[in-house]
C-alpha cells in the first residue's frame, strides 16, 4: 500500500535535479499551513524534507537524471508525515553524529549533516527497503510540541 | 528569492576592524567555492574580525553547513574572531544543534555583532 | 503518453479540497523560478494553475472527496508548460467572457472569470477528453514576452 | 501568509469622510459573507465613500473577483464612491483586464486614495 491512500495526501514526483528540493519545501510549507502546523514547525518540515530529498537524489538514486523522487504529504491529528522514496538500496552503513570539534580539528570530514538534522528536527522517522525496489524514509513532526 | 542562482553574490566591506562577508543567496554545497574565495581575500587582506552577514530568507541546508564548518575551522587556526549575523530563528537553533555556535556567536544585527567583536 | 515523459518535469497530485490549489501555486512558483521565468510571468502562471486547479475540483471532479488532481509542470527553452487533469467529462458548452457591464447591471450572473483568466493570461491553452476517462487542460507560458 | 483561514478578518476605519475596509487576508468565494457584512455595516453607518484595502500577498481569484464585483455593484446602486488600495502589480493588471477599475480607481497607498476620494 502506497502511502497515498488517504484522501488528504498530497503527492509529488521530482526530476533527480539539485535545486528542486525547493519544490518540495514549498509544497511540504503549505501543506502544513493547510493542515494547521504552527510555523516553527513548519520550518523543521522544510529542513527534513529538503534533506531527505537532497539524499534521495544524491545517494538514493546516485544522482542518475532518468531516477525519480517520489514524495508524499499526509496529515492526521497527531502529525504531518512525509514520505521520500528514491530507487537506490538504501543505507549500507549507519552513521554517527557528526562531531563539530573533530571536523574543527581536521580529524573527521564535514559529512552526515543531513541525517543528523533529520535526526534532531524530526519527532520520528524510519527508513527501509521495498520489497518492489527502491528505499524510502518516513518522517513526521507532531502537530503538538 | 534568489533560488535558481547555484552561486552566491558575496560583498566585502569593512567596518572599523571588522570585516563584514555580506552574502547574498543560498548556503548549499554551491557556495563553497564563493564562500572560500571571500574569506581568502579578507584574510590576505589581513582581516582578524570577520563578520558573516546571511540573508534571512537563505535556504540553508547540510552542504551549507558543511561549508560554513570548513571556513570556521580556516578561521581557528588563523586565529580570527567570527560573527554571524543575518539568519532566522530557524537557523539560529540548527547553528545551535550542529555546534557551529560554539565557534561563532550569532547577533540580532550587523551593529551588535561589530560592537560585540570590537 | 503521459506529460510527464520529460526528465526534468515535476508531478504533483492533489485531494479535491479546496485551498490546495495553493500547494499546486507554490510548486508552479518554484518550478518556473527554478527554470529562469520572469516574476511577473510567474505571477500569471500562479493564477492560472490555481483558476485551472479549483475548475478541476468543481466542476472537473464535481467535489467528490476521492477523486484527484493531478498536475505536470514541464520547461521547455521556449514555456513553462502545466497540464490540469481531471476525473470529469469536460465543457459541456462554451463559455463567453463576463461582461463586467451587463453584471453590475444584473442582468448577468458573475461567473465565468476563471476560463476568463486562463484565456488572458495564458500564451496558449488547449483542453481535451481524455480517451482513458477524464479531462485536462493544458497551459503555457512563454518564456519571452 | 493568512492561507488556512477560509474567511477574512476585515476592521471598519473612518478617515475623514472615508469609510476603510482594511480586508486581512485571501479574497475568495469564501469571503462572501465577512466582505458582505462588513460593506452593510458600513453602509448603515451611511457611508458614501469606500476604500477597500486588500493585502499585497492575498492570494485573490476568480471567485474573489465575481465577490469583489457584486459588492461594486451594490455601490453603484447606491451612488457610493469606491476605491481599492494594497493589491500587488499582478492584481492591478487583472483588475484592470476584467474591468473592475472601471468603477474602483486603483491607489498605491491609503493616502492617495482618502485624498482622491475627498
Ligand atoms: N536515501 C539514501 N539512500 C542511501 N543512502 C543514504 C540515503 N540518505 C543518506 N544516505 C547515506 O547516509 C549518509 C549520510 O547522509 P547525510 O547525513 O545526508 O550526509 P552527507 O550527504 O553529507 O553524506 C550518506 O553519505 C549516505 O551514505
Ligand atoms: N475542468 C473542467 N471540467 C468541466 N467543466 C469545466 C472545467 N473547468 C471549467 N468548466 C466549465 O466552465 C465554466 C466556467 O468556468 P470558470 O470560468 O472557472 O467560472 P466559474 O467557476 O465561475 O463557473 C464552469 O462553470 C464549468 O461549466
């Protein structure tokens, strides 16, 4: 069952083009003013789903300009949720937190900001690998702080 | 709005001993060649006090972070004061969640952030 | 075959509820920003997507809760191109423009300015039934004045 | 950006003999009824002379014109005077295309439009 199934979900398909991430913060950034999120809030949607996004395209799809990002937008009582699906495999490793004073001391790459702010903005989310092919994350954010 | 632009316009300007990075566009990935170049030029320029001044709108993501964390860690060991001054709440508490403001405080505006590393 | 052939356009698919034509306004704002249309055309595109949107849900869809709009944005060097498509059986008639004097006088109804807008302010519009059921409309901006 | 809101907050001022309808928010099918009472009110008081003030970012449609029209139509009946202030450029050219500047001049600010109405 695709996530779409509700009858208030938005859906999106993205190009795997850079910039376009823009889209869906637009698209994510009233569709949660529409469903009643507070504005702080809404700010951390656009950050996790430009960053899930950015990852979809980058590292889900390798960058391939024939793959597609599929987005859903749902919204329930407790919580917008957003779906990001690419075509890749999925994470292969796990990835700590990037740590600012290694990256300062040149003793780690400035890497995994992306997770990490997915990590801290969003109040859950969850990643797997569909059985029919391709990788996707769920992210939400509660509607109460 | 400066959206489809993948590069940033970014000023030079000196305030008392404080030189100001006056950075228009998004921070992403892109700006890693404008940022660099700036911040070598001040720096050539002997700057000690650099202020970097963002626009409130900027879209921000984890590649501009990235760029941001190189240029302080350049920073660190030229041992230059850095400001930021310029983004919105939002970003104040990423700036925060991240780190970055151990490394560099953040203002409500151009004037305090010039007072402050004066 | 569908629109969405192209390798660069974008998809979104909308719940028939009114005040979601914003979502489709905001995505067909990024889209043309993203593809170098003026902003001043991009105000003539919001207002057609959106006039072209809420015809879908109305009279399109009828109102009914489980059908769909979806929309395709597409660039070419020359437009930005959205087609509107619907689960309806289109125009039942043609439609004149309003006369805004026969309305002030009531001797017209005002209605009519949605078709008034899209023909105005589109540089090309075109609608057709669709052999597979359902209807769409397609619009373009040019990329020059 | 007042998008939820399927209705609009709308504040009655007088400026000399000027009655403001300072309208807050989209101008849809929706704001039939707050725009309705709000111009009724307005006429009880005996109002002769309006300036509808809309929101440079309202967000205004075909049904919102077809609204904006039956209140222009209810003016004319009753010889009031009617100016529009606040719409961005965009809206200008579509109020002008559907021919509501026919009976509304348009006004870059609330000023001009008090002064060309008095
Ligand atoms: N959609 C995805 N598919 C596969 N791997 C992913 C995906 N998203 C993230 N990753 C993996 O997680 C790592 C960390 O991602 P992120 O935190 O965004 O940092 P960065 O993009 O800087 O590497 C990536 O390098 C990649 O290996
Ligand atoms: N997608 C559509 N499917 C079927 N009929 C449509 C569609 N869009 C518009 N129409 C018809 O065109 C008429 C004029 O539409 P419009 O100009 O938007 O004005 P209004 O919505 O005020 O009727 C509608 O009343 C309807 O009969």
């Amino acid at each position: 069952m695709q996530p779409s199934a509700s009858n208030t979900a938005v859906k999106i398909v993205l190009p795997n083009i850079l910039g376009y991430e823009r889209i869906a913060m637009a698209c994510s950034a009233y569709f949660a003013q529409l469903n009643g999120l507070p504005p702080d809030r809404i700010e951390d949607l656009k950050t996790i789903v430009a960053e899930a996004t950015t990852n979809a395209m980058e590292h889900g799809n390798g960058g391939r300009a024939e793959a597609r990002v599929s987005i859903w937008f749902e919204s329930t009582p407790e919580a917008i949720r957003v779906t990001v699906k690419d075509e890749g495999n999925g994470f292969q490793n796990t990835f700590p937190d990037p740590d600012i004073e290694r990256i300062m001391d040149d003793r780690e790459t400035p890497v995994g900001f992306g997770l990490f702010l997915i990590r801290n903005l969003a109040d859950h989310f969850a990643y797997r690998q569909l059985p029919e092919g391709g990788h996707r994350i769920e992210m939400r954010i509660a509607m109460q702080p | 709005m400066a959206m489809q632009q993948h590069t940033n316009e970014i000023h030079l300007e000196a305030q008392g001993a404080v030189t100001i990075l006056d950075i228009r566009g998004d921070i992403t990935a892109f700006s890693e060649s404008a940022l660099g170049d700036a911040y070598r030029k001040a720096s050539e320029q002997g700057a000690g006090k650099l202020l970097l001044k963002i626009e409130k709108e900027a879209y921000i993501n984890s590649g501009g972070i990235a760029v941001l964390i190189q240029i302080l860690a350049q920073t660190r060991r030229k041992d230059q004061r850095v400001a930021i001054t310029g983004i919105s709440e939002h970003f104040k508490k990423i700036f925060n969640m991240v780190g970055i403001t151990k490394f560099a405080d953040v203002f409500e505006s151009t004037e305090l952030a010039v007072q402050a590393l004066t």
